[in-house]
C-alpha cells in the first residue's frame, strides 16, 4: 500500500534519479565500510591498545548485530512505512558513525560497531524495497543493478580509502567519513522518496529476534575469549553451553510458527542445505583472512596503511571477476562441477598461504591472494544460486533472508574461531624470554602491541619473534582453511544436485548477492 497519492507521477518524477543516486551513496558507504577496517585495525590496536580479542570484537560486534536484525528490519519498513524505517537506520548509522569518530578507548569503538550493525541492518534490505515505489517495472532492474553495483564498488574501494585517511588524519576519520554520505542519504530519503508500506506483513517476532542475538553473541564471546581465558574457564564453558539454550528456543519457536521469521523447514531441502553450507563456508574463509591479513602486511611486512589497503586488492578483484564469469561457467559446466571446482582452487590458496614465511615478500602473498579471491567466487556464486533455485515462489523471500544470515553467521564465526586460533598459536610461540612479566603479557597480546614493547625496549629479537610467531599463526590458520574447504569440496561433489533450468535463470540474481550483499568482502 502506498501512501503517497500519485504513484504514477511520483515514478515519472524526474527527480526518482536524484533519490536513486543518494540511496547508490547509501550503499556505497556501506560497502567501503566493511572493508575500511580491516586495514585500521592494526593503526587502531596500537593507538588503544587493543588486544587481538578486542579487534575480534570490532569487527564482529557489527556482524552479529546485522545477522540477528537483518529479517526483523524488513518486516519493521513494511509494517511501519518503508521511508520512515530507512530514515531511521540511516540516522542510527550515522550516530554510531559520529560515536566511533570520538571514542577513545576500545569498548566505546565496539558499541560504535554494534549500533553501526543496528543502522545497517535497517538500511540493506530497506534500500532495495523502496525502489518499486519511485519506478516503473522497466526501470527498476537498472535502477537495482545501480544500488549493487554501488555497494560491490565500495568493497575494493574500502581499503584505499582507509588507507589514505589513515596515512593523513587520525583513527577516528574511517568512521567520521561516514557523516556527509549517509547525511545526503537521510536529505534525499525525507525530499524525495514516497512512503510506502504492507499493513499485511507479519508481526516483528522480538522473541526470535532476541534469541538468535543471545545465542550468536555467548557464541562469539566464547571463541574470541577462549585464548585469553582457556577452553575450560567456566565463563567460556557457560557462555559455550548458555548459547545452546536460546537458539534451541530460536528453532523450536520458529518450528511452531505459522508465518516464522526464519524458516528452517528449508534446511531439511538437500538442495538448499548443501549450498547454503558452502556459501557459508566460503564466506567464514574469507572473513577470517581478512581480518589476519592487515597486521601481516603492516605490522610484518612494514608497509604504510595505504599500502596494506592496496595490498587487499587481489583478493577483492579476484572474488569480483570470478563472480562475473562463475554464471556461463555453471551453464556450461553444471553448478556441482563449478562449486567443487572453487573450492578446490580455494583450498589450493589456502595451502599456497600456509607456506608464507615472514621473508616471502609480497610477490607471494599477491599470488596466493588472487587465487583465493577467484576460488571463492566460483564457489560462492553457484552455491547460492542452487540454493535460490530450490526454493518455491512463494518462500523465496524467507529463504533469502535465512541464507544471508547465514552467510552473516559465518563471517562472524569465521572471524571469532580463525582469529582465536591465530592469537593462541601466536602467543604459544612468541619468545619473551628476558621481558618483565607485564611487558611480557602485552607483548602477546598482539603482533603489533609485540612490535611497540620491542621499540620501546630497543629489542631487535622480540621483533623478529614477533614476525616469525604472528606468520606461524597466519600459516596455521590457512591450513585449518584449506583443509576445510577440500572437505567441503569433497562433499559438494558427492551431494550437491546438478543444475536445472530455474538454478541457471537465478545465477544473475546471486552473483548480484555476491557482489552486492552487506557481507561480500568482509
């Protein structure tokens, strides 16, 4: 129902373009705003004194939010007006933005990130499902492809800009870079987009939506604490177990509902099961290597943050061209050929990467980088495109939303569980040996905070340690990567079901998701 008199004129109003083109901006700082901060996040540990679970923390806070507000945020614009609930995450971003601009110590950076994942939950789905009211249906494919391609060109952007910002103003400018683009988004959001809403959408279900945000939250907090604390600290052992009590309520709940927030009879689809997981998988892959590849090429190999922001290229580019080549790929070889094939390419990266030493050069990381980024978007691509397919018409809508969120789920995991592995390795095998028991704990905190004790008490050794432990650890975890993507490679090739027509017509729609989706390069 829209509210607005005049539908057709309002699509015929010249002035939809200028609203399409602040809602593209909308985006774009969304997507630069996932990867931005990766690349500050070696500047900003050593500026707070961050320890590697505190960056865990930054970086996940954000994710986990989103994953457990993204259905909810939907259903809010339809039942409550579109304009208004989109207005209303763009000032929530905005205000978190501002937050972290001024934070000064960790904690208040991490509640910046969690009410920036409230903003961005609202803002994703709400972006897209205000455009059927500004134009006609031979406009809104363009006017679609113009807000993905928005979003997908900030992902390689993000770095060069953190980069840039970090080598010319403070830490807090990756977030205060936010205020005038979502600033022109809330203008034009109020000046130029009609209200539009469904009165017949399904209630917000606040029971779910607090269950899946405690289950994930005591999840998270246990893996990111666990290195710190110990597998059998009974704060991690309460939160591992307390997690398991609110998402079994979540699926139980959701089981009994008529109209459930997230369905989760699709996962008893093979199809749609099996693709998911992949999808999954890759995307915990990456996310977790973007998260311990800043502070190896900044802190180990020494580059500014500019360059370790251009350093991340590879990777973006690679998972970009490959998500536009994966769709005739899947026609003509079948999408359980092209996903067990990414994989595999994906495992070879990450078993490639395993080999780096803290002398290997850049040369090498670019390399292994490039072949990351290619076997996850020929992995990523039809995986999501089968699990589309499988749905019928009238659960495509849920059974997007559920594979999202599980994408989110996996970047979150991905970025708790490979940075967890990576610290506790590190700390292991830092040499110490000398240092005061204090220096000595902040010195294993971190590669960068081991680079700082090392400066201050002029100890060319702990440097070296630090290089050769923190590349240890990186290698580590991109074995633990590799392994687990040829298991996963191995089981899209025994399982996942070949590709019929209605899987090939959707392959535009999720490569769109790939490269477009809140997520894509995290």
């Amino acid at each position: 129902m829209v509210t607005v008199t005049g539908v057709e004129e309002t699509r015929r109003d010249p002035r939809r373009w200028w609203a399409l083109g602040a809602l593209v901006a909308s985006m774009l700082t969304l997507g630069f705003d996932m990867t931005i901060l990766n690349v500050a996040l070696p500047t900003m540990a050593e500026r707070l004194g961050a320890t590697t679970g505190q960056q865990q923390w930054m970086a996940d806070a954000y994710v986990v939010v989103f994953a457990a507000l993204m259905l909810p945020a939907g259903l809010l614009g339809d039942r409550f007006g579109r304009r208004r609930m989109l207005i209303t995450g763009l000032g929530i971003f905005l205000a978190g933005s501002l937050v972290g601009a001024l934070a000064g110590d960790v904690n208040r950076v991490i509640a910046a990130r969690t009410v920036m994942g409230v903003g961005a939950a609202l803002i994703t789905p709400l972006a897209m499902s205000v455009l059927p009211s500004l134009f006609t249906p031979d406009e809104q494919g363009k006017a679609i492809g113009l807000v993905s391609t928005g979003s997908a060109l900030g992902l390689p952007l993000g770095p060069i800009i953190g980069g840039w910002l970090l080598d010319h103003f403070w830490w807090g400018s990756v977030f205060l870079i936010n205020v005038p683009m979502v600033a022109i988004g809330i203008a034009a959001c109020v000046l130029l987009l009609p209200e539009t809403r469904d009165p017949s959408s399904p209630r917000v279900d606040t029971r779910s939506t607090a269950f899946t945000a405690a289950g994930l939250g005591a999840l998270i907090y246990a893996i990111i604490e666990a290195p710190e604390r110990g597998w059998g600290d009974p704060l991690v052992l309460g939160m591992l177990v307390g997690c398991a009590v609110p998402l079994t309520g979540l699926v139980l709940r959701e089981r009994r509902m008529e109209r459930p927030l997230l369905d989760m009879t699709l996962l008893a689809r093979r199809g749609f099961l099996l693709n998911t997981i992949a999808a999954t998988l890759v995307m915990f892959v990456l996310s977790g290597l973007l998260f311990v590849l800043p502070p190896y090429l900044q802190a180990v190999l020494g580059n500014d943050t500019l360059g370790t922001g251009v350093r991340l290229l590879p990777m973006v580019l690679g998972l970009s061209v490959a998500a536009k080549l994966a769709p005739p790929v899947t026609t003509r070889f079948g999408a359980r050929a092209t996903v067990a094939a990414g994989l595999v390419v994906l495992a070879f990266a990450g078993l490639l990467g395993s080999r780096t030493t803290a002398w290997s050069g850049y040369g090498f990381t670019a390399l292994w980088l490039s072949v990351a980024g290619l076997g996850s978007g020929f992995a990523l691509v039809p995986s999501m495109t089968g699990a589309l397919a499988t749905l019928p018409r009238d659960r495509a809508g849920s059974g997007s939303g559920l594979l999202l969120t599980m994408r989110q789920v996996g970047s979150a995991i991905g970025i708790a569980l490979l940075g967890s592995l990576l610290s506790g390795v590190f700390r292991g095998r830092l040499d110490v040996t000398g240092l005061p028991s204090g220096a000595a704990g902040t010195a294993g905190d971190s590669v960068v905070a081991a680079h700082l004790i090392a400066a201050r008490t002029g100890s060319a050794r702990l440097a070296a340690s630090a290089n050769s432990a923190y590349v240890h650890g990186m290698g580590v975890v991109l074995l633990v990567c590799a392994l687990a993507a040829l298991v996963s490679a191995l089981l899209a090739a025994a399982f996942l079901p070949g590709t019929g027509p209605a899987a090939r017509g959707t392959s535009r729609a999720a490569a769109e998701m790939v490269t477009s989706g809140p997520d894509a390069g995290q």
